[in-house]
C-alpha cells in the first residue's frame, strides 16, 4: 500500500537502498549524524557510564508470565475474568511486566503498522527531517534523544492518540502530529493501530483493576479531558560500538503501562528485582509486552512496581520496535487510591500533578540537564522511606 505511487522522497529513498549494500553504507545513509566513517568511531554523547554498559551476553528472562487474554473476548464466565486479573496482578507485583497472547489485536493491523515504520526511517533524512520535533513541537520525528542525560542510539516518530493536548505546565506547547507527505497510508496504519491498542490498553486497565480488589472501571476517570497518550515509532541501526552505547538507557516508563511490540531481533532487557540483574525479554510471535509504570505504581501504592528497563543494541542489525505508552489526561493528579491507604497502610506518596510531571519528564529528552531527571520519588513521603 506504499508503493502505489512514488514521491521525490520515496523514489530516492528506494534508490538509496539499491545503491547502499553494505551495512556500514546502510548505517552511513540512516545515521551519518551519529558516527564518523572513517573508523566507525563512538561519539562521545552515547557512551554510557562503564556501571550502566551492557554486557557482551546478556541472560534471557525465564519466568516470564506469558498470560492469554482470550477469556476477555470469548465470553467466559466472570470467574475466568477474575482469575485472569490474578495472574496480571501477581505478574505486576513479582516482575512490573508480562507477555500477553490472546489480546484481540488484529494480525493485519501490526502488518500494516509495522509496514509503515519500516517506510518511514527508510525515508532520506531531509524527508524525515521535515517531520522533526521540537521542545516547542514536541512531536514527530528526533533522532538526538536523550535519557538519564545520555544520548540514545535510535531514531524515533512520535504521535499522539488525541490531539490537541495541552498539558498543564504554564508553557505553550500543543502536542499536533505532524505527517509526513511522501508515505500514502502511512497515516491510516498508524490510527488504526492506535486505535486498537487503545481498546487493548483499557481491557489491561481493569484487569489491573480487578486485581487491586477494585471496581474494573475505577482507573477510567484518570484518562478522560485529553488523555496524553502517546505512541512511538523506533528504529535503532546497527552500533558500531554496542558495548559503549544503548539504545535508550535505563529508565521507568512515567504513565499507567506500556504496550510495546518488537521485532524478532531482541534487545529489551528488564532488571530483575529478584537480584537486580539485567536479563532479555525474549521475543513471542504474535504478542506484546505489557510493563507497569510509575503511575500504576504510585495508584497501587506501591503495590506494584514500575519496570527498570533498557534497550541493547547489536553490530549486525537494525531492530525496530512500537510502544504505545497509556497515560493519563493533562489534570489528572496522582496519588494513592483512597479505596488502597488507611491507618495500617498509609499512602507513601503525595500528589502530584501527571501534566506538570509529563512535561518535566519530556524536557529531559533533548538534551543533556544540569540536574537529575524527575522521577516519582521526589514524591515518596520521607517518613516511609526505608
């Protein structure tokens, strides 16, 4: 469905890849901005602290819950509901994440998605770059972000599910999406797509709510008045140097929970809280991976843990990979859920304002910051910390 017609762009792109067969050539024409040719050599910007690299083998995950959810469209009876609700709530408290199978998401769907991402980063970069986000903007295409300070080997297209959204933090940003001309399709696959995704994230949320003892549509309410949900294309090019950089570094997902789908090539990794060492997600046709987020964990009152995760890169493949992260509207404020504090288990958070929070926690993506990224625990009350 790309295909039908050519533009500048995409003629030159098609000519780009018959012309480029080496992988160095490849990279060169995808990522010329982040390497110097010569000897392939790391620019400073990505090389993560020795502590933070990761290792040349890293250990798959085993134990994983690898949970079907076809009971939510089959029709069983509610006690299969429940018992599907515990096996998420216990994946959330002994991992912060899971597989699902099962979740009703259409196999044309991905395909067509997954299609028009390929598309885009094949895309030259004067295409791509008509497309860039900005601080101002901060949505479509970036290819210089940032996390913990530390430079991502990746590209990235970023959208929104609703837009205009606006969150509250005293600025004037307006998250738009901006779409790129040369791609017929592209925008189709792509809500389509979120479009599913959004009906799968809201099924994961009252399961998550089911397994806090909760009413299933308690959490509703905080994704109402313009939700900023947003969904992200990556494509991370072969590493000339994997063993210096990453393709995001570690890092909590802000929101309620994440949706991701990867390719077959791997390298997501999750700190095991057991012993807290990396291991690799490994990679399940025809599923996604759901990790729980800060936000989850601040209305579980630390019930559940949000995820520390990380993407590795390789010297010999491309990976590309699709998260779509469910947040909250702009004014939601988090806090403990009132029906999960009381004098035996106060709340050990105070509130705070998710659209403030989002915004601050964005701003750290562009560059590196004289001070230490915000996370949930500038929250954590001081006389329930251990």
């Amino acid at each position: 469905m790309f295909v039908d017609s050519l533009s500048p762009c995409e003629a030159e792109s098609l000519s780009l890849r018959s012309q480029h067969n080496s992988r160095a050539e490849l990279l060169h024409t995808n990522h010329s901005n982040l390497i110097a040719m010569g000897g392939l050599s790391m620019d400073q910007s990505f090389v993560q602290a020795p502590e933070h690299r990761s290792k040349v083998t890293v250990a798959e995950a085993t134990g994983v819950p690898l949970i079907d959810l076809s009971p939510l469209t089959s029709g069983d009876a509610a006690a299969a509901v429940d018992a599907l609700a515990a096996e998420v709530g216990a994946a959330s408290r002994e991992w912060g994440f899971f597989l699902v199978t099962g979740h009703g998401v259409p196999a044309e769907t991905v395909a067509r998605a997954t299609a028009a991402q390929r598309a885009f980063f094949a895309l030259p970069a004067e295409c791509k770059a008509a497309v860039r986000r900005s601080e101002a903007a901060p949505l479509g295409y970036y290819e210089s972000e940032h996390t913990n300070n530390v430079r991502d080997w990746k590209e990235v297209f970023d959208l929104v599910m609703h837009e205009p959204t606006t969150p509250p933090a005293g600025g004037e940003v307006v998250y738009e999406n901006k779409w790129p001309e040369d791609l017929p399709g592209f925008r189709e696959a792509l809500e389509e797509y979120m479009e599913a995704l959004e009906e799968l994230a809201f099924k994961l949320l009252e399961l998550l709510a089911r397994s806090l003892n909760l009413k299933p549509d308690r959490l509703h309410g905080f994704f109402k008045h313009q939700p900023t949900t947003f969904f992200r294309l990556n494509h991370y090019p072969p590493c000339p140097s994997p063993d210096l950089a990453l393709g995001v570094g570690r890092h909590k997902d802000p929101g309620a929970l994440t949706i991701l789908y990867q390719d077959d090539v791997g390298g997501l990794d999750v700190r095991r809280r057991s012993d807290g060492e990396w291991v690799r997600v490994r990679c399940v046709p025809d599923s996604f991976i759901i990790n729980v987020g800060d936000t989850m964990q601040v209305w579980s009152n630390d019930r559940y843990e949000s995820a520390e995760h990380r993407v590795s890169v390789n010297s010999a493949r491309e990976r590309f990979s699709m998260p779509y992260f469910f947040n909250p509207a702009a004014d939601a404020v988090v806090e403990p859920l009132g029906e999960l504090v009381g004098e035996d288990e106060p709340p050990r958070y105070s509130a705070y304002s998710w659209g403030e929070f989002f915004s601050t926690k964005l701003s750290g993506n562009y560059k590196k910051l004289d001070v230490e990224n915000l996370q949930i625990e500038h929250f954590k009350k001081k006389d329930l910390e251990a």
